[in-house]
C-alpha cells in the first residue's frame, strides 16, 4: 500500500494543473483570443465588488451559472443512458493524462522519483484506447436525447472519430520507429540529446569537408524528425476533439448544436469542459510526443545536474532540475494550447464530404508514404554505419 | 499464477455460452451478429488463458488473428444488414426466411 | 486475495452480468450495443491481469473502440428503436439454456481437470508489443500478410454491399 502514495500525490497533482487550473482559464483564453480575432475587447464584465481581473472571473460565473441551471431530460429520451453519456465523454478524457509524463526520473540518494502516475511499457497504446472510448460519449448522447438533429450529431461524430483514429494510429508510427519504444518516458528520455544536423553524411565518406558544419546540432526532438507525423498527428487529435474546423458533430449554423443540443446545466458543462480538458490532453501528448516532453534543449539532465553539483551538492541539482523540467513541460503546453486555439480561430469549417475526403484520401497515404520513407531512411542509416 | 487456469476457462465458457443463447433466440440480426462477437470474445479469452499457462505468445498471434476475423466479418455482416433493411424495411431474419422473393 | 485476483474475479463478474443483460434483458438495440461494450472493457481489464497487455490494447481499440462503434452507427443509421422478441422465445430460451448447462457442466467436470497444462513461469516481457511483435513479424508473416488480404476483401465487400441500390 506504500506504493499508492506518490500514485496518489502524482494523479492530485495532474488533476489539479490540468483539469482544475488549466481547462477553466483556457475557457477564458478561448473568448479572449476569439475577441482578438474580431476585434472585440471580451469577456471583461464579471465581476467582485468592481473588481473584474481581466475578465478571469468569467470561469467562475460560468461553473455558478451551470450549477444552479435546471438539468432537463427530453420527454422520449432514454433517461439513463442520457444521463450517462456526458460522464463517458469526460472520464476516459481525464484518465489519458495517467501515461504523459510531466517530467523525467530522478535519483534522491536512494528514493527514485519518476514524474508519471503510471508510467507504461504501451503507454501510447493505452491512450489509443482511451481515446476510443470516448467516441461513445458523444455517440450515446445523441442517441439518447432522441432528438433527429442529435442523432445527425453523433452520426456524424462517430464516423469522423472512427476515421480519424486509423490514421491518427498510423501517423506516429514512424516516430515509433525512430525512438523504438512505445514508452512515453522512454520517449522523453530518447528526446534529450542532440545530433549533428549533418552527422549522417560521414557515413558516407564526407568527414573533411564540412568544416564547421559538422558541429551544427538540433535536439532530437520528434517534430525534427518527423516533422510530416507532427502535422498530421496534429490535424488527426483536434478531428478527434470535434473543435472547430472539425466541428461539423456541432455544426452549430447546420444543425443547431449537434449531440449535445438537449442537455443543459452541469451535464452541458460536462461537455463544454471535456472538450477544455482534451485540448490540455493534446497539448500535453503533443509536447511529450514531439516537444521533448520535459527537456531543455541542448541542455540534458547529465548536463544540468553535473554543472550545479560543484555549487550546491547533488540534492539541490537534482531538485532544481525537476523543477526546471516541470516548468519546462508546462511552457510547451501552453504553447500548443495557444497553437490550438490559433487554428481554431482561424480556419472555417470544411463540409463533412470534405473532413472525410482529407481523412481518406490525403493523411491516410502521406501517413502510410511517411512510415515507407522512415523505414527507407532507417534501414539506409543503418546500411552505411554497418 | 494465482489466477487458477481452471478459472479462465470457466469464465470463457460462461460467455461462449451466452454468446450461443443470444445467437439462437434473439431476432434482430444485429444482436445475433453482436452475439457472435461475444462468442469470439470468449475464445480469445481462452486463447490468452492458455498462452499464459504455456508460457507462449503464441495463443496472442491466435487472439489477433480472431480480431482481424471479427473486423471483417463486422463489415460484412453489417453490409448485409444495410442492404437488407434496403429491400425489407426489416432486421427480423423470420422476415428473411425466404429462399427468393 | 491478492489486487489482481480481486481485479479478475470482479471484472469477470462484470463481463458475465453485462453480457446476459445483452442477450437475455434489453430489448433496446443501442443499451444491448452498450452492453456488450461493458463486456469488452471487463475482458481487457481480464486481459492485464493475464499479462496479455498488447492484446489487451487491441480489444480497446479494435472490439471497444471501433466494431462496436460501427454497430451503433448502423443502429442509428436504420433508426431502430425498439425490438421485438420471438414469439417462440421463451421455449428456445429454456432448451438453449439446458442444453448448453448440460454441455458446460460435463465440460467442467469431466474434461477440464484432467486435460489442463500446468501453469509455467513466464519471462517479465510476456505479452509485451515487442514480444507479440517478434513472434508475429517473425514466426506468423505468412498468416499475418494473408489477415491483411481477408480484410481488403471485407472492406470491397461491405462497400459493394452497403452501396448498392435499387433502381
């Protein structure tokens, strides 16, 4: 039972930053950046005794509102299953954060601290999984609302997720094969080094030539080594998300609001805040996949820890490099989070025949041509060092 | 193994054979087509018992392949209903009893 | 009881329940989907606890995650509400249910004590992806290419099949 504890403090932690902290002020950033891109002030009049911080207290009005607001089940509806379909959509969305690592491993003396409440040998897998599970959320409740806009809702949500998921599956599968693991922490570790931009032309005989070229290094991070997978990674998790340009399960001007237009209140909520909470869950996933996770780059940990040991001892550079990785993850988190909702507010919503067209016919063979390219170059590498 | 192998089997058997019940008497075509994905459930259950008894992955190549199966015979199967309720209106096989029409 | 015997036990009761609701209780197409998909998550949790963790992942994904998705989707697309039981129901309900406890019940007493291996150690890796994987890409190409063929055939079909119209 002692082995619970730090599995405890590690899941309060992640569910504190990321469901708590973050997904509320990014229903502030959402309105605010929206406002910036019409030209608006936003959201700026919720207020305490005058005092109204930018507009941030615009989160707790919308929880005060949802709370108190009537929670109405649609005569003909099946009760139970549409009071169940908000929580299939918000649960498996929470637990996908238990396999992201938020920061490395570290040795204190003998106590080894690892920064991932369940650190996986198939951790991409397991959020595969968790992701497909979601799909039933949406699909259930727009069933259940018996409501003919709703079912278009989930018609549409379950063909796009079921599509989007084969190829969001097949995308990263080159960067599998570069860092030859499914493990997400092994993934980070793989991330913090560098190589020489230019390394693999000595294989080829090339050495003299390149002068001060040779010394050039990038950190091998997964967007640098497979930049294609990160863009389609990408595209795939926000088609996945149902975020605008993939809202068409809401298409708010088509069918009013899609799987979710008969729930009010909490159960609204429900939704509303998954869909935050997701956009945290691709950002964390995104930075763990292809940022480096909780690296610095061309500053590895050996790195750190040698060069503040001689100052401080061991203890104090372990501890301050934990602290600059978490802080280091949660500021490329919140760079993707800003990505996310750059693209959401700059791109219209495409017809549904489009979505599927981009899935079918555009990502699904460059997903499989970079997985032929990535497997060419490996075996080609391998070639000339052998 | 602490989970007794007799235990696994028995767990599979139980859905093999409730898998069987749902495919004999229910009438909609898609329950019995979900029956019959009960049924390899179960199979793949005991494939997994066994593998880990003998100590080879072997019965989880088993297992994948059964996946593939069920993959495709899901589509099919599903294409058969689409096409039916085209001409029928119906998903009752007692209303699809007929040789030809 | 040890965690992971706890976890067996309680999920397997989970899938049996869920699955005699599916085929004995709801009339309902869309509750009977969900059913079974309470089913698959209970055999995949089964499934971790059997150091099957690759195999486990794929029943999510595949069982959970998309047959059964593809299920409801024809559910919805036909806009089936309510089903009706046979008539002859109840008396198919009785012989199957004999018939098969007669079956399960010489099974378990006659031939599953005498017949079942004893149980070996297994290496920490067992059912690990890069276990499967090396059996599957070493082992079983053949079957594995030739699984590959089975499900282009199966894409073409349904398509001829779900498109197809009359004119």
């Amino acid at each position: 039972m002692e082995a619970l504890v730090p599995v405890l403090i590690k899941t309060l932690f992640i569910i504190l930053v990321a469901v708590a902290a973050f997904a509320p002020v990014i229903t502030w950033v959402e309105r605010k950046q929206s406002a910036v891109m019409q030209d608006r002030i936003g959201a700026n009049r919720a207020d305490i005794a005058g005092i109204t911080v930018l507009g941030l207290l615009h989160p707790v009005a919308d929880v005060i509102k949802l709370l108190t607001k009537e929670d109405v089940v649609p005569t003909g509806a099946n009760r139970a299953l549409h009071l169940m379909a908000p929580l299939i959509a918000s649960i498996p969305v929470i637990a996908s954060f238990g396999v992201i690592p938020y920061g490395g491993t570290y040795h204190f003396g003998d106590t080894t601290v690892n920064l991932v409440v369940a650190d996986l040998d198939w951790g991409v897998l397991y959020i595969f999984a968790i992701a497909s599970i979601a799909t039933y959320g949406t699909v259930i409740a727009g069933w259940a609302s018996n409501n003919n806009w709703s079912l278009l809702g989930s018609l549409r949500a379950s063909a796009q997720m079921i599509s989007y998921e084969v190829t969001m599956g097949l995308s990263i599968v080159g960067l599998f094969m570069c860092f030859q693991t499914l493990r997400l922490t092994e993934m980070g570790v793989a991330q913090d080094s560098t190589f020489r931009i230019l390394g693999f032309l000595e294989h080829f005989g090339f050495v003299e030539s390149l002068g001060w070229l040779s010394h050039l290094t990038l950190p091998t991070w997964g967007i640098l080594l497979q930049p294609l997978a990160f863009v389609l990674f990408l595209t795939c998790v926000m088609a996945e998300n149902k975020r605008p340009p993939f809202d068409l399960p809401e298409g708010e001007s088509e069918i009013i609001a899609g799987y979710f237009l008969e729930y009010s209140g909490m159960r609204f909520g429900l939704f509303y805040m998954s869909e935050f909470i997701e956009v945290v869950v691709i950002a964390a996933l995104m930075t763990a996949l292809f940022l480096g996770g909780w690296t610095i780059p061309w500053l590895s940990q050996a790195d750190i820890i040698g060069g503040v040991t001689p100052i401080f001892g061991v203890g104090v550079a372990t501890g301050l490099c934990m602290l600059l990785h978490v802080v280091a993850f949660f500021a490329k988190v919140i760079l993707m989070i800003w990505l996310q909702m750059q693209i959401r507010w700059t791109l219209p919503r495409p017809r549904y025949d489009q979505v599927m067209d981009l899935c079918w016919k555009v990502m699904l063979p460059l997903s499989l041509a970079n997985i032929l390219v990535t497997g060419l170059v490996i075996l080609v590498l391998q070639g000339a060092r052998a | 193994m602490e989970i007794p192998l007799e235990h696994v089997i028995g767990l599979s058997a139980l859905l093999f054979a409730i898998g069987t019940v749902g495919a004999l008497t229910r009438r909609n075509l898609i329950v019995i087509l979900m029956s019959i994905e009960l049924m390899l459930n179960a199979a793949n259950l005991a494939f997994v018992g066994f593998a880990r008894a003998w100590n080879s992955v072997d019965g989880h190549i088993f297992v994948l392949m059964v996946i593939v199966v069920a993959a495709a015979e899901v589509a099919v199967g599903l294409g058969i209903v689409i096409a039916l309720f085209r001409n029928r209106e119906s998903v009752n096989v007692e209303d699809v009893s007929l040789l030809r029409w | 009881m040890s965690a992971p015997a706890v976890f067996f036990y309680a999920f397997g009761a989970a899938a049996v329940l869920s699955a005699l609701s599916m085929v004995l209780h709801l009339r309902n197409t869309v509750a009977a989907a969900m059913s079974l998909v309470v089913t698959m998550i209970s055999l995949a949790v089964v499934y971790v606890v059997l150091d099957a963790h690759l195999v486990a992942a794929l029943q999510i994904m595949v069982y959970a995650g998309a047959i059964v998705v593809v299920f409801l989707f024809v559910v919805m697309l036909l806009n089936l509400r309510h089903d009706v039981f046979a008539q002859r129901r109840e008396r198919l309900v009785k012989l199957a249910g004999v018939v098969l406890a007669l079956g399960a019940a010489f099974a378990f007493l006659q031939l599953v004590p005498n017949s079942l291996p004893t149980v070996q150690e297994i290496p920490a890796d067992f059912g690990s992806y890069a276990a499967v994987g090396r059996a599957l890409y070493r082992d079983f190409v053949l079957p594995f290419e030739i699984s590959s063929l089975l499900l282009l055939a199966a894409i073409v079909g349904a398509v001829v099949l779900a498109k197809r119209r009359l004119s």
